[in-house]
C-alpha cells in the first residue's frame, strides 16, 4: 500500500482549505511526472492542454504566475485582491472632485435636458455637469503661479493682483525664471481677480493636466498656442475641468429645477445689497465702490446660494464663461460695484467682454463633467462582486475535477 498517495476522500474532504490549491496542484505534478507525462496544467479550460512547466526553486514546483488572473489558487487570490483594490482605487479616484495642492468643490448640476429660459434662450444644457460652488480664489491661483508662473510666461500673473492695495490679492517677488507668489494677508479666501479669460483658461488646463509644473498650459480644455490676444478658442471635446459656458452657468444660478427664478440667489425678489458678510437670506455684494467696498472672501453670504448650491453668482466679481465670439466671452454674475439699477435679471441677456479685459471685477469658476450618480457606482459593485462569485464557483468546480482525475 502506497501510504504517500492522496485518495479521493482525502482531497474532497479538504477541498475547502486554504492551502489546497496549492497542495493539490504539486501532488499532482508528483503523480504525473512518474508517470513520465508532460503535466497539464488545470488553468486549461479543459485539463488536457500542454502547459509551460512552471519553474523549479529547491525542487519545489511552483505555479506559472499571471498578471492579471479570476483564476483559482493562493497566487491567483492574490491577484485577484490586488486587482479588486486597484478598481475601488480608481473608482474612488474618480469620484474626487480635488486634486494635489488645488481642491475644487463642485456641486452636481442635473435635471439634464431642462428647457432654455424663454426671454434669453439660455440656460438649456442636454448632459449632468458639475460647477465649483465658489468663485477661484487667490490662494487656488497662487498654487498656479507658483507651478506655472516663475516667469510668468504668457502673462498669467497681472502686476495689478500687488499694486491694486484694495482689491488686488497675490504679490509677486524674485526675478523672473525664480519668481515667488502669495496670497497677502486677509486675502487667501477672497476671488481672484486681474485675470483676463486667457488666463482662466490657462488655469483650467492646468488643472486637465495634472496640476503638474511640467504641464502644459497651452493644451488640455483649449489649445491656446501661447496667444494671449485675438481669437477666443472653443472647448475641446473630453476636457476635464473648463469654464462653464453661458448655458451651464445661467442653469446653474437661476434654474430651481423647473423654472428659473429672477436672480441666482433662488428668489424671484432683488437681493439686498451688503458690502460685509451676513448670515441673512437673499444678500449679495454688490452696489458699492472699487475704491470703498473690497471683494469678499467667497460664500461670505453662507444662507444666500442658488437653486443648486453656488455662493457669489451675484455680486462680488463677474465670471468668465467660455461662450465665445471672435475675440470676446460672456462673463456673468455682475461685480461688487455694480448697482441695483445694473444687478439685471435672469431675463437679461448678458454682453460679451473682451477677452484681454483684466479687471478688479472680474474673476471665475469653473466646471467639470457629472461624476457617475450613486445608482451606477452600485451596479458596477454589483457587477464585481458578480464577478468575483462566478469565479469562486469555478475555482471550486475545478477542484472537484481535478479531485475526481486524481483518484481515477
């Protein structure tokens, strides 16, 4: 009686074991190789394929490795776990609305397909979006100068963000090639400004590519050719980050859902004018001075937002938008120094603004394509966790295969 050998009692009754994959598969070759067979390998569909012996360390067999593999095995489960992590990772990835030093806070923007405002014919958008819910501020744009900007090629810091002591936020200091930027004091949280659409757009490639200083900032959401003058160029197609275009931003400020209320603090009354922060409802900043009244620090206004969340699209700064014609864009929300006879409703049709136009009333924010909604992220859990159990009720069946071969 051969007491080496291993019966078929003995494999389907530890079938089950962690280890048994393992142990299976090197009694098997044992067994096959005094039989001077070539061994077959059970990642054959069939068992009966001609397989690449696997190498041989001390004479122990070891198992061929994958780099991808559902199979089954001690190497195969861990593969399988590295390859699970590696999904979650990615899809937690993408659910991210920050990267590196420049977190963005977008708000999801849906009821896709919704009609235009029938005075100005904007504000239909056909897909989901997101919008940053406050406007750039100057502590976001110094990340940019001081990845982008140590000579600040193309122009994307304005001497006037230091020279302007009230409103201008971002000093500049070393020579050019080593040039340092920050915010100044009391400044970090308020909208950046003195930034022409060129330059917001440069921002928003920047972001498309990484936030990295050896990214480009001429390609990504508009390939620009380092032009910093002329034409305005169109979105490109799969961009990431972007400034929102006329439709998705008077959705984002006005639409309630079904209709479109008066003004982009979801109220149909005009606003009340505030220079300062307040915690009332149906406040802006707008109706004074450059020279009195100073931007605000974004969401100064915490009870005062849009249908959809945005803080400040009325008052503070205006925004670019990527609605373009020739060498202007539409820039909306109106400036803290617009009046009450200026704040126009959403049944105002905005003008365009010369896209080389650097102001202390002009700032932005931007926009980003819709994150995949709750329903989806579970069904494609569902799908994996699927996956992996059809994979488990094959590994086990082939056990039983190779079990029942075994015995036989």
């Amino acid at each position: 009686m051969n007491t080496s050998s291993t019966t078929s009692r003995d494999l389907l009754v530890t079938e089950n074991d962690p280890q048994v994959s393992y142990a299976v598969d090197c009694n098997r070759d044992r067994v096959l190789s005094s039989k001077n067979r070539i061994p077959d390998y059970r990642r054959k569909a069939d068992f009966r394929g001609k397989g690449t012996p696997p190498a041989a360390v001390s004479g122990i067999h070891r198992r061929r490795s994958k780099k991808w593999t559902w199979g089954s095995g001690r190497g195969a489960r861990i593969l399988n776990a590295r390859a699970f992590a590696s999904i979650v990772a990615f899809a937690a990835a993408t659910l991210s609305a920050s990267a590196f030093g420049v977190s963005i806070n977008y708000k999801q923007i849906g009821n896709a397909g919704n009609a235009a405002n029938s005075s100005t014919g904007l504000g239909a958008v056909s897909v989901a979006f997101q919008m940053q819910t406050t406007e750039v501020t100057n502590k976001d744009y110094v990340e940019f100068l001081n990845s982008q900007g140590k000579s600040n090629t193309n122009g994307i810091y304005s001497a006037s963000m230091g020279t302007d002591a009230v409103n201008g936020g971002i000093t500049q200091s070393g020579s050019s090639g080593s040039f340092v930027y920050a915010a100044k004091s009391g400044f970090d949280t308020k909208p950046v400004n003195f930034v022409s659409w060129f330059s917001a757009a440069r921002f928003t490639n920047w972001l498309n590519n990484g936030q990295l200083s050896t990214a480009s900032t001429e390609t990504g959401a508009y390939t620009l050719g380092n032009r910093v003058s002329g034409n305005l160029v169109a979105r490109n197609a799969g961009a990431n980050n972007f400034l929102p275009s006329a439709n998705e931003w008077t959705k984002a400020a006005y639409y309630n859902g079904t209709s479109y209320a008066l003004y982009p603090t979801n109220s149909n009354t005009q606003p009340f004018a505030s220079g300062s922060a307040s915690s009332l409802t149906n406040v802006a900043n707008y109706g004074g001075s450059p020279t009195t009244v100073r931007v605000l620090a974004v969401g100064s206004f915490p009870n005062t937002k849009s249908f959809y969340g945005l803080s400040d699209a009325l008052g503070n700064v205006s925004e670019w938008t990527d609605t373009i014609s020739s060498t202007s864009a539409n820039r909306m929300g109106f400036a803290f120094v617009n009046t009450s006879s200026q704040i126009s409703t959403s049944s105002t049709a905005p003008s365009l603004t010369l896209g080389t136009t650097s102001t202390s009333q002009g700032g932005f924010r931007t926009a980003a394509p819709a994150v995949p909604e709750p329903g989806t992220i579970a069904l494609a859990g569902i799908g994996i966790v699927s996956l992996v159990g059809m994979e488990a009720v094959k590994r086990n069946r082939r056990k039983k295969q190779l079990a029942i071969e075994m015995a036989s």
